[in-house]
C-alpha cells in the first residue's frame, strides 16, 4: 500500500482560541454576577468587561504595545483579574511577579522578563525604590491604591490605576491575534538558583481552562459549577491562581478576590460571601483550620483543591471531620499548573471517612488530554502496581515551552520529547498516581528509596508535632539516612525516642521500611519556607549536612 496522508478538514473559519473569548463568554452568561475585592469593591461583570477595556486603552496611552511586557506586583484583587484579561488581549504579555521573592531575586525577574510597565501596589513601593537604580531604564510605573492618600514616594509614577482607568475609553478595540502569541509568563520559586522564566499562550490558556472546567463538571463531590462563590487562596502570581479564575470567569459564578491572606479576613470573606470553592496549599488550610475552630466558624460545605504540596492524611482528616470537601491537585509552575485531581470515583462516595481518606490524599488522576507517563532513569515506563515509583513524565496542550532565554535548562525540561516534572509517584488500579517524593528530594539509603513524604506524615500522626520536615543527611555506610527536623506544637512535649519508637511501630507494622525510621530527630523553633510558603529542604540538607 502505498503511504497516503489522511485527508485534511481544515476548519472554514481558523477559530483563534483567545483569552478574550473566555470573558466574552463570562459577560454574556453572567452580566449581573458580582466580583469582590476583600471589603473594598464590589461590582458586576459587565462592568469588569468596561473595565477591562479602559484599561487596555489606558495602558496604550502609555505606549503599551503587542509584543510588550506588563508586570504587575499587587495582592489578590480584581485588578489583578483585570490585568489576567486585559494584557494578553492586547497583544501584551502578562507578567505576574512573585512578590514574595528576596528584592534581588524580584530584580532579576523584572530585568529578566524585560518588563515595560509596571502595576505596582502601594505596598510594594518602599521594595522597588531600594533596586530602582539598578532596574534597567525605561519602565513606567502604575499606582494601584488602596490606601485614602497616595504613598510618598522617590519613585517616577506614570499613572494611577482608577485615575488611569476613569480617564480612558472602555471601547477599547481588542484585534484579533495569533493563539499562538505569548500571553504571561513569571519565574518558578528560586529553590536551585535564579529564579527560572516560564511562558504561556493563549491557546495553551483557554485550553487549560476548558480541560480544568471539564474535570470539575458534573455532579460529583468537590465539583465547581454555576451556583458557586469562588474564592482562591493560591496567590495570583503563582501560575495564574492555578488558572482557575478564568474557569471563574467563563462560568460565570460569584468572585471573591482576598487581598493579601490573614487568616482572619479569609474567615470573614468565606463566610460573609458564602464562598464555595478555593485551593490552597496545605499551610493555609491549617491556618484557616486554626482560626475557624477558635472562632467557632462553621466551614460545612466549603469544596477545596489542596495541591502545591502534598496533602497530609492527618490534615485531610481534621478538615473532613469539620465538613470541608477536600482533595489534592497536582502540576507546577512548568505545566500552567493542573496535570491531576484526586476526586472519589463515584462509587467511593460510601465510603467511611478513613478510606476517603487515602485516596483524596493521593495526588490524584490526569484531568483531560493530559498524558502521564511514570519512567525510569532510562525513560522505561514502571509497573502501575502502586508499588514502583517512577518519575512522572508528562504531556499536554498547556505545557511550557522551556524556560525564558535558557534553552540548556529547557532540553533538560524537556529531555526525551516529555516534560520532566522532577517528582517520583506510583500509579495504582484505579489509576491514581500518588507522588512517593521529589527526585530532586529523595532520600536514597544503601541503594533503596525511602519516602520522606510519606515519613513526615507518619510523624505528624503524633498530637505534639506542629510540623516536620524529613532529610536525607549524607552517611558514609548508606550514602544517606534521613533525619526528621520537627516543630513541636506548644504545649506539648515530645522526645526523639518516642518518635522513632512511633515510626519501629509502623515499620513493626510493616507500613515502612525499617531503613526508613530516621536516624535523627532535630528539634527546632521554626522551619525555613521558601516564598511561596513551601519547606526549604535545600536549606535544611545544607544545614544538617554534617
Ligand atoms: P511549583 O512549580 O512551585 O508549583 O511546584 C511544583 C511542585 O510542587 C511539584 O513539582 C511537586 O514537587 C510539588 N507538588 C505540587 N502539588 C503537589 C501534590 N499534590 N503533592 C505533592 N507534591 C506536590
């Protein structure tokens, strides 16, 4: 037979998929549906469509083109929806800064990412007046106030946002543009030195945000649909608030943007606003948990997607028990982030608590037209046994490109036509991938693997840890053993023996390995976070490596 290629059905019209069509959707659905920014504004949106648009033509009038960089350092609010929809749709790239970055690091990125405006928020003025002198010349700078009177400051304000905003036409013309062009890009936590660029396009976006509504449809548990209030809790800057308020938005459901998080004022939006659905990371919830018990605030009801970090069984427990429906996500910076979720399958609604338990934990299943693949050093797939781990390797429409103007770090990324996430996990029957450790974090000990993942949350079993953080220290008969660094909660008191005889008891238990009780208990005061609130094990292997 001769090789003939298929036949081609070219569309008659090449439909673009543009960020714009997604608030286009959300504005006819919805016209009336309230946005909220903490206790300060509150409006409706049609008039997010108006605003978006004077926007666009205010940040023309201060030379804003397609092509060009506009950064924004604000907290969680709705001018920070308004930038996710008006930069891109202009042609421009969004560039969400980490503000929880060291100042030099948020140089690096805003020199990096060749930013040619910036929305800075009042509060992060006295930040960017002490690395002024060295942001390359030529940026324009954007007040957003939240304060009575504008800040003093050294620095050469361009413009005030609502001024801008007022002074500036809402019909603002948005061409049409290449799916393909760069919409955002920001920098992944400096864990291994700078802080590395990833980019995203519209058609990686609205692809994203169809394959995330996909997944969250329907009638199961922890379920995101018209009727809900929606609230994030994982920062704007981080990947686009994990994409979901574009799903917000073309739903057309109730926003509720928080500002900077105290867990107090979380409370009060969630309650106030009868909020529905958030993600978090597992920090936050603890301390949401903390301040709802003290409070006597009933969280019955409230739907959360617990990813960043894995979700610890003891936490899922304590949330479950005062009815919150909640389960782990996964995906990273790298992939525009959701690759899984750890909803029931229907059948495992029935389930006792304690079941529900193992697998909401788990890190969850590809959401649709992602590709998981687990592989060995050699790129062979392991067993789906629930046993072997292999590093998770993935595919999907929304995956970044590489990394911004590093095209070394880029081919590692991407080594082998997968991107590499780094992290180790075991699939299991029902398809459930469930992440054992962190390739670039595990723990290896006379050739085999231990988990320090899955050690930590045995050891958080205990009432007097607050927090644990499991290393592997260098031993020259293993190569590495681990050592558990932990927080004790106040209180309490709790002694090294005691949690290694816990742990013997597990692996007695045949739960763990016995080469998996740590060789050391650590006491300290606090653990080192990284900015986006995440343990530091870079820092505490350098620390204890002796
Ligand atoms: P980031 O790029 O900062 O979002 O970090 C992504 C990394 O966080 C992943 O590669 C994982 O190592 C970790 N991570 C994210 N979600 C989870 C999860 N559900 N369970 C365990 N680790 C996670």
């Amino acid at each position: 037979m001769p090789n003939v290629a298929p036949e081609r059905a070219r569309s008659a019209y090449p439909y673009p998929l543009l960020i714009k069509r997604l608030l286009e959707e959300g504005v006819a659905r919805a016209p009336e549906q309230e946005i909220v920014y903490a206790d300060r504004k509150r409006y409706r949106y049609r008039e997010l469509a108006e605003r978006v648009g004077r926007l666009a033509s205010g940040l023309a009038s201060l030379g804003v083109e397609p092509g060009d960089t506009v950064a924004v350092m604000d907290w969680d609010s709705h001018r920070y929806l308004e930038c996710f929809f008006a930069v891109p749709m202009m042609g421009a790239v969004l560039h969400t800064v980490n503000v929880r970055l060291s100042p030099e690091q948020i140089l690096y990125t805003i020199n990096h990412a060749e930013d040619d405006v910036i929305l800075v928020n009042g509060e992060f003025l006295p930040l960017l007046e002490k690395i002024w002198d060295r942001v390359e010349p030529g940026k324009r700078l954007v007040l957003l106030d939240d304060g009575a009177a504008p800040p003093e400051t050294s620095l050469p304000l361009a413009a005030e946002y609502e001024a801008l905003l007022a002074a500036s036409d809402p019909a603002h013309t948005f061409g049409e543009l290449d799916e393909e062009a760069r919409a955002t890009t920001f920098y992944t936590t400096g864990t291994t030195g700078l802080p590395k660029g990833v980019y995203f396009s519209h058609r990686q976006l609205v692809l994203h945000t169809m394959a995330s509504r996909a997944a969250l449809a329907g009638p199961g548990h922890g379920r995101f649909n018209e009727g809900d209030v929606y609230m994030p809790i994982t920062p704007m800057f981080h990947v686009h608030a994990w994409g979901i308020p574009y799903v917000a938005t073309v739903l057309g459901v109730k926003q509720v943007y928080p500002g900077r998080y105290v867990p107090d004022t979380l409370l009060e939006l969630l309650h106030r606003e009868k909020v529905t659905f958030s993600h978090c990371v597992p920090t936050i919830l603890q301390m949401v948990l903390g301040s709802a018990g003290s409070k006597g605030v009933s969280l019955q009801g409230w739907k959360v997607i617990i990813g960043g970090a894995a979700l610890p069984q003891a936490l899922a427990r304590q949330a479950l028990d005062v009815g919150i429906d909640l389960y782990s996500g996964y995906g990273m910076s790298e992939t525009c982030p959701v690759l899984t979720l750890a909803q029931l399958m229907p059948h495992m609604e029935a389930w006792p608590i304690e079941r529900q338990v193992e697998v909401r934990t788990k890190t969850g299943r590809p959401i649709p037209l992602v590709q998981i693949r687990i592989v060995d050093d050699a790129m062979n797939d392991v067993p789906h046994d629930g046993k072997s781990a292999g590093e998770i390797v993935v595919r999907a429409p929304w995956l970044t490109q590489g990394y911004l103007k590093d095209p070394q770090a880029s081919d590692a990324l991407w080594a082998g036509g997968w991107l590499h996430t780094g992290d180790m996990a075991v699939i299991d029957d029902d398809g459930y991938l469930k992440i054992t450790d962190r390739l670039k974090d595990v723990i290896k000990t006379g050739g085999e693997w231990v988990s320090s993942l899955e050690i930590e949350d045995l050891i958080l079993k205990h009432p007097g840890v607050a927090e644990v953080a499991v290393i592997g220290v260098p031993d020259p008969k293993w190569t590495e053993r681990p050592a558990a660094v932990v927080v004790v909660r106040a209180g309490h008191e709790v002694d090294e023996e005691q949690l290694k005889a816990q742990l013997r008891d597990y692996a007695a238990r045949g739960v763990i390995s016995r080469y998996a009780v740590p060789e050391r208990v650590i006491f300290v005061e606090a653990l080192p976070r990284t900015s986006v609130g995440k343990l530091d094990k870079k820092l505490l292997r350098a620390r204890y490596a002796s």
